[in-house]
C-alpha cells in the first residue's frame, strides 16, 4: 500500500514538471481591470510584447473595465489556475478597492496567487488649463474660495485615484466633488477635453498630456521631484506626507497556480524588464523598474492593503465620499 502510495506520488511529480515544461502550450490572457489608455493598460502593453517573445506564445493584453478595476480582478479569482489567465494587478484593486468597499467579491491576500510587481509609478493632480491656478498654492486656494464649484476625475470608484485624493482633500481642508471614470484613459479625455477641470493620475498615462501643455501640473506623489517635471512638488513638499505613495503594476494569478507556472512568468518579467528599450520604455514615464519575487510582492500587498484600511478608517470614508 504504501509502495503504490510513493508511486502515484512520484507520478503526479513528473507530470507536474511535466507540465511546467509545457507551458505556455497556447495564448496567455493579461487582464487590465481598467479602460484603454490608462498606465495600467500602458504597462501591461509594454511588458506584453517581450512577454510573448520571452516564453513563446502570444500574450494578450485584454482590458475588464468595471467597478474601480474589481470587475477585471474578479474575473482573474474565477479564472483556472493554470497560467493561461493571468492579470494586472494595482494598488486600486488589490488594496484601496477592497479597503474601502466591503462588498469587494475577494480578499486581496487570500483569493490571488502574486507573481512580481513590474514597476512602481508616481501619481499626480493635473488640471485643465483653463482653471484658475497653475502652481499647488493657488490650486488649494481657488478650492477653498469656491468649495462647491470644482469636480475632479479618477479611474473608477474606491480606486487608488478616488482613495488619495479624498485624504489629501482631509489634509488640505479643501473641498472637491468626485467623477468616477471606467478607467483612466476615459478619465484623461474627458479632462484634457475640459469636461472636467481636475484629474488625480497615475503619471505614465497623464504625463503625455502634460508635456504637451494639454494638463497643467500641481503636485506629484514621488520619494523625489520627477526629472521631467522638475518644479512640480511632491506631496512631501508641500505637507502632506501621507498621500506620498506611489502605485504599483505587477502579475498575478488565481489563488492555487502552480510554483511552477509562477516561477516561469516571474523569471520571464525579470528577463524582460533587463531588456534596455523595455527598461527605458517604463523609465520614460517615471516609473521605476522593480520586478521582484512572488514573496515581496505579497508583503507589497499586504503593507498597501493595511495603510489604505487605516486611511479609510481614520478619515472614515465611504464610497459615497466625494
């Protein structure tokens, strides 16, 4: 009995390397949780193409815009473990989403299997360039001298965008009624359109814009000022250290893919990132290269998970916040 054990055991060994060999036998789907155009649709982009060269099948880069980016999340937590799905996953679906939704249909640190965070990006507050202000000082001014009068657009409900703009509208004392948007990319247009006067972005997606004089900067979210936009404050500059965080972009799996299938994507991200036109390619939009280990990249999770609960806690916000 326990000889036939050992065999069936020694089997199943085999067939998983086996396995883990095979794959990719066939296209790999990477869901973005937002509308084209956002940064999380123009990372998913970048990394895509040296993906499908690197491991051999196509990976196809297919946006689930919905509810903040939880319709596309939630679609990659019914998926099949085996590696075929797989998703983008960012600080507004796996921490400020389900911080401040608790109808979230999945648990950030239970329901995913983490694969590694491709890269760290900075956030920013841009207006149009007809509002009155150009610089931070006389944006929080004209706020509080019409405190009914000004909207400001982000990615969708409870997402990172919506999260950090209503605790810097706490640390400001400013008042701003919130838009939400399917995503970023619908975000940025309805702004650079003048539909909206005010947008809190990622900077990969909004900075085109604003190198064009299309968005006008106020405050970037950063360690340090970004070398493209060198009289922009950060947060920190202006005190308001709390909202200095920046977003991440990583892969992710269902909960139950393979150690296999994870290492695979994980040393093919790497692989890719060291690549110097698709290094070059995230660096261009500020963003940093990280690329770490499934292991880092779930205490990531955790730490953003517990900082956007205590925000949401402490400045007791709501989905109704605006």
């Amino acid at each position: 009995m326990k000889l036939r054990f050992l065999s069936i055991v020694f089997i199943a060994c085999i067939n998983s390397l086996a396995l883990a060999d095979e794959y990719p036998s066939k296209p790999i789907q990477l869901l973005v949780p937002f509308a084209p155009g956002g940064t999380t649709d123009i990372v998913a982009r970048v990394i895509s193409e040296p993906l499908t060269k690197i491991l051999g099948q196509s990976v196809l880069v297919v946006n689930r815009p919905g509810g903040g980016g939880v319709v596309g999340a939630n679609e990659v937590v019914k998926a099949n473990p085996d590696g075929y799905i797989l998703g983008v996953a960012t600080v507004s679906t796996t921490a400020a989403n389900p911080a401040i939704n608790p109808k979230t249909p999945y648990n950030p640190l239970t329901d995913f299997s983490p694969i590694t965070n491709i890269a760290a990006t900075p956030n920013i507050i841009a207006v149009h360039p007809s509002f009155p202000a150009r610089d931070y000082k006389g944006f929080v001014a004209e706020l509080k001298k019409n405190p009914t009068k000004y909207s400001y657009a982000s990615s969708g409900t409870g997402g990172i965008g919506h999260l950090q703009m209503e605790l810097f509208k706490s640390i400001a004392k400013v008042s701003v009624t919130h838009i939400p948007y399917k995503g970023a990319g619908p975000a940025l247009n309805d702004v650079v359109a003048g539909q909206v006067p005010i947008i809190f972005d990622n900077l990969p997606s909004a900075l085109p814009f604003v190198l064009d004089n299309r968005l006008i900067p106020i405050v970037v979210a950063a360690p340090n000022r970004i070398s493209a936009l060198p009289n922009t404050p950060t947060f920190h500059d202006v005190g308001a250290d709390p909202v200095n965080r920046m977003a991440y972009y990583g892969i992710l799996g269902p909960k139950g893919l393979s150690k296999d299938v994870i290492n695979k994507i994980n040393a093919a991200v790497k692989q890719a990132v060291e690549i110097p036109a698709v290094k070059k390619r995230i660096e261009d939009t500020g963003s940093i290269v990280i690329a770490n280990t499934p292991e880092e990249f779930a205490i990531q999770i955790k730490a953003e998970l517990e900082t956007y609960q205590k925000v949401v806690r402490e400045q007791k916000l709501s989905l109704d916040s605006n």
